[in-house]
C-alpha cells in the first residue's frame, strides 16, 4: 500500500514534464530530502513489477519513465480501487485528520470520547486536542459549536439547517460523479440503494416538469435530500420563520419540491413536514433551473430580470474602468452572468455552501478573469449586500474568462502589409521569414511599394512592415526593419504583434528584485517588500493593506511554491513587478511558499495585462523554472532562466 507521501510523489511525477528535485517533494510533503528518497526506494520496488520506474536524473531530480503502459494502467486502477475501499488508509496528514474528525462528529449522535478519535486515527491525544482547534474553525463557518461534556465526550450542536448545509460540505465529494457523491467510508450512513431511489425520482420529476439542471445542480439536489431523508429518521427537523416560509411557497420552485417530495414519501416510506419541502425548494432555488422552450436564446434573455441585468452591466462597467478587457457588451456573458448570480444569491441568503472543484484550475490557469471575479465580487457586495466567497468568484471568473478567449477568436491574426523599395525579391524574403517566426499571430495580406501604399485602405491593416523610412502620419503602426531581418528586427515585429506585450528585462526590474532572503512567515516578507517599495516611493502607506484585504477574499498562493500577492484595487502611479526568493520556504495559508512577485497595477491603466499574466502563469505552472528562479544569486541569472525556459 502506498501511504499519502508517496501517492503525492506520484501524482507530482506524473504531472511533471521535467524531472523534480528531492528538495521541491520534500517541501511538498513537509519531510526530510532522505525521507523522500526512502519513499521513492519503496515506490520503486513497487512499480518494478507494475511497467515504470523512477529514474534519478543526475544533477535534475527524479523522472517517471513508464515502460509498459497497460501494465502501468492496470496498477493505478487496483490503486484507485484499493483507494476507494471502505477500508481506505487511516489519514496522515493533518488535513486528512481534520477532515475526518469533522465527518465523524458530524455522523454521531452521541458523545466522542478523545481517547477513542485518537485510537481511531492512531495519532496521541494531544494530536487530536490540536487538530480539534482547526475543527472547531471549520464548523463555525456554520455557526457550529463542540460541546464538551466531563466524562463523556465531544458532540457537535447547532442550528439545524446550518448542520445539514455542514453536512453536505464535509459529506460530499465534489468531484465525484452523479450519483456515486458521498465520500467512501460513510456509505452505511446513506446505503446506495436509497441514494439510486431518490437520483431515479430526482430526474423523472426534472423530465416531467421540462427543467434543466446541470450535474452538478442534481447532485446537490441527491445529497441534500439524503441528508434531510437521515435527519428527518432520527428526529430532527428544520424549522423556517413565518415570513421566510410565506416567500417560499410563492416560488414555482416550490411546486416542484412538492412533487419530488410526494415521491420520495411514497419510496421511502417516510413524511416529509412542510418545512422541509421549503428546504428542498431553497435548493432548487440555489440552481440555474430554466424550462426548456422553442425560444431558445430569446427564452434565456426574458430569464434576466430587469434588477439583475442591470446589476451585471454594473459589474462589468466596473471591471471595464480596471482592466479594460473589452468583454463588457458580450451578449453570452452578460446573459451567463445574470442566470449564474440569481441562483448565487439565492444561495447566500439562505446560507447555502457552494464547492468550486475547479477552483485552483482557475486561478493557475485564467488568472486575469479571477483577478476579475475578484472585482465583480467586491463590486456586487457593495450593491447587494450579498459576500462571495471564492468558490464563487471562481464561477464568475469563468464567464469571463469564456469570453476574453471569444474576443480573442474574433479578433483573429494581426494583418500586415509589407513595404519596400528593394523589389519583389527583397519583399519575398521578408514574407517569408515573417511567416516562418508568426505564422500564428498574423497574416501578410500583401506587399508594395512606397509609392503605392495611398492604394491600400490601410483600415484593414493592422500595422506594417518597411524596409525604408516612411514620413507622415498613417492610421497604423510602422515596423522599419532591415532588408533581410535580424533577431532586433524580429524583436521590434514580435512587440507590435503583441500589442506592445514587454520582455521578462523589462517586467523584473533589478532595482525591485531581493534574492535569497530569510523569512519566517508571510507577514514578515510582505512587511519587508512593502517597506523597500515605499522607499523606492512606487507606493503608499495604504498598500499593504490592500494586499491584506485582497488575501482574505482568496490566498494568492497558487502551489508550486509560488505566491504573487496585489492589492485589491490599483495603488500605484505605474505598473510594476516586485520579486522576492526564499532560502527556505514559509507557510502561506498552509502553502509552502518560496517564490513571492507583487504585482501592482498603474490607477486606472489601459494596459493590456494579458501577456503579463501569461508569463506569471506560465511560471506558476514549471516546477523546473521555479525551482531554477529560487535558486538564482543574482538579476541576471534569473533573467537567464526566463530567456532559456522561453517564458518570454
């Protein structure tokens, strides 16, 4: 069996293109350089028999190499069934032991004993006393309580609606498939035959009634009415204020809970109070439910009301003035923001809990749009009242995020025009090579002489290349490059391509970059950065805190032992990148950290932050080049490792 270490190990490894350090998993698994490799002398003796090794590259780290791949198939799906077993692995990790601590007080109705949780995970008792402090801060999210009675035990207590919305969190696996939600070694709480029964009327009733849910919406919808089916059984009801009640049974969702709910009464052989037909309506409330009709598109516009069309072109406007995406008269994304918040806010004002299991994909992958979400989030709060947390910005950020890639398909390749005075020859051979090194980004849609260029409608142009001089103001940028085209030529051609995109020279600055220093914790070098940066006069005394109040929206450590830190809003007169490596790695939000870049963006710039974020991305996502940057002694090197690892 593989322990949490070395399933970490693979995972890593499989994921990596490039060989990994000991000292990177190491940091990764909080252990020892020598545990590690005693960890992948005991993987190796597995995966001999299993068609793969773990090569150690000398002076690079280690490698998987698979040798026979069905075999190597075969192994991870007897992992992934052993991994799935009732009697899966005992947690290690102290994330693990949380989470099961939590799932277990959550599942008794009686008093824990600590001494039996510690023999249960076979940890000490005052591991246990220590994991229930983190316990205790993840059910007050839920206004959950831990009482604790001498002689008997722990019991976790509450408000019975914010109990089964606990539940569902801590419950549910929410990468799982329909239908199969519930974590493995809590399925003798729901037995599979009753979850199958209520799926089955689950989606006859959404057919019948003609209502599109996602898989996601119907998941939600079987494990919340699992849970209420298990609380209901063992004598606890929820309970709902007159007015709350009276505003629900108006809802047409609320005809549609009462027919799930007959059907589930009748199967189950259960009753159902009035209440809880009301707490399965605030589910469905809480999803994208939209009848299907031959309208179509048009049935979706009439779906935004009036209120709510007019608080997304608000938060767009406010995105607009930030960052200048030009996204703000999509039609599909203000029509897919508008059906989103609806349900969004439903669910906040009925305290509902939302997962994002896409959540860290997002950020590491589209982080323009989550700096974006971000702003909508602050923004819809100051209109609504209503907070999102990051799970749900994570689903704003990819409305967005779908559409700066639809303006980008519109957009299409850069159109070029091609001027010299050298002949057709001389012409060929700069197309030629403009091809070879763009052929992606542009499109050459000709050449001329200089004397005929009044002859091109120069608006279907995006910018043009010349061998000569050219006097006069035209409506599109001029390239002037030699007859036969060097790397500078190339360069100049590349940045106009790019809307003016800056190499890594010009992004890190030497003045703003402070190599291997010693931290103890986030605090400490965010205190630092801030101090060099106001002495640099780049920012004021209110940006450390900006950057504070954007951390508590979402972390900013995106894994990869990498952090980049910004202030919530735009603080300075110009936009910058700040770097600082680690010796060491801190804990940033329980995520090792050893890279941080602060980025500040210019008051109310009109730049086009992409390609930046893009290279950040970029980086975020090599292990090799962060490990290669945190290894850098001087401004150069780094730079060096960008150029070489082609981020630029």
């Amino acid at each position: 069996m593989l322990n949490t270490r070395m399933k970490t190990i693979m995972r890593e490894l499989m994921a990596s293109r490039s060989p990994l350090t000991g000292k990177y998993l190491a940091q990764l698994n909080k252990v020892t350089a020598r545990t590690i490799r005693e960890d992948v002398k005991s993987l190796n003796n597995l995966l001999d028999e299993n068609g793969a090794v773990i090569d150690s590259v000398m002076g690079k780290g280690y490698q998987l190499e698979i040798k026979d791949d069905q075999r190597f198939r075969n192994y991870l799906q007897s992992l992934f069934r052993d991994e799935t077993s009732v009697h899966s692995d005992v947690p290690a990790l102290p994330k693990e032991r949380i989470a099961y601590l939590i799932k277990r007080l959550l599942l008794s109705e009686e008093y824990i004993k600590l001494d039996d949780l510690a023999d249960e995970i076979y940890v000490s008792k005052s591991t246990v006393q220590n994991d229930l402090r983190h316990v205790r801060e993840a059910l007050a999210v839920y206004d959950m309580e831990m009482e604790s009675r001498p002689g008997y035990g722990l019991k976790v207590t509450g408000n019975e609606l914010k109990l089964r919305f606990c539940m569902a969190e801590y419950l549910f696996n929410h990468k799982e498939e329909t239908g199969n939600a519930f974590h493995q070694g809590y399925s003798l709480a729901f037995p599979q035959a009753d979850l199958d029964a209520i799926l089955a009327i689950i989606m006859k009733q959404i057919e019948e009634d003609h209502i599109t849910l996602s898989d996601i919406a119907i998941n939600n919808l079987l494990i919340h009415i699992a849970i209420a089916y298990k609380r209901i059984k063992i004598g606890h009801h929820v309970d709902f204020h007159h007015e709350n009640m009276s505003n629900i049974v108006e809802q047409k969702e609320y005809e549609v809970a009462i027919k799930i709910v007959k059907a589930v009464e009748k199967c189950l052989q259960i009753e159902f109070p009035q209440p809880e037909v009301a707490y399965i309506t605030i589910h469905l409330l809480g999803t994208k439910m939209l009848s299907q009709t031959s309208n179509g598109e048009k049935a979706v516009e009439q779906a935004l009301e009036e209120d709510i069309y007019q608080l997304v072109i608000g938060l767009l406007k406010k995105i607009e003035e930030e960052y200048e995406l030009g996204v703000s008269k999509d039609r599909e994304l203000i029509i897919g923001l508008g059906l989103h918040l609806k349900p969004a806010i439903n669910r906040y004002q009925y305290g509902m809990n939302v997962r994002n299991p896409m959540l860290e994909d997002i950020k590491k992958n589209y982080p323009l749009a989550f700096e974006a979400g971000i702003l909508a989030g602050v923004a819809l709060e100051e209109q609504t009242g209503v907070e999102f947390n990051e799970n749900e910005i994570g689903y704003l950020a990819l409305h967005i995020g779908a559409a700066i890639e639809r303006k980008k398909l519109k957009s299409g390749p850069k159109r070029c025009l091609i001027v010299c005075a050298s002949g057709q020859g001389t012409s060929q051979l700069i197309y030629y090579k403009l091809q070879n090194q763009f052929s992606r980004e542009m499109e050459v849609v000709g050449a001329t002489e200089y004397y005929k260029l009044d002859q091109y409608n120069l608006n279907d142009i995006d910018f043009i290349v010349s061998s000569i001089p050219i006097e006069g103001d035209l409506p599109v940028p001029v390239v002037e490059v030699n007859a036969i085209l060097g790397e500078d030529d190339l360069t100049s051609v590349r940045e106009v391509i790019l809307d003016g995109d800056q190499d890594a020279k010009s992004l890190f600055q030497e003045n703003l970059m402070f190599l291997k220093k010693d931290f103890n914790s986030k605090e400490e070098a965010l205190e630092f950065m801030h101090h060099r940066l106001l002495e640099k006069e780049l920012v004021d005394d209110t940006f450390l805190e900006a950057i504070y109040e954007r951390e508590a929206v979402a972390a900013t450590s995106f894994g990869n032992l990498v952090a980049i830190p910004h202030p919530i809003t735009p603080k300075s007169d110009k936009t910058f990148l700040a770097v600082t490596t680690l010796n060491k790695p801190i804990n940033w939000n329980d995520k090792p950290v050893q890279f941080i870049c602060i980025i500040s963006v210019k008051k109310n710039s009109t730049e086009d932050l992409q390609s930046l974020y893009k290279m950040l991305g970029n980086i975020i996502d090599n292990v090799t080049i962060v490990q290669k940057l945190i290894k850098a002694k001087t401004y150069e090197a780094f730079i060096n490792i960008l150029y070489n690892s082609r981020i630029t």
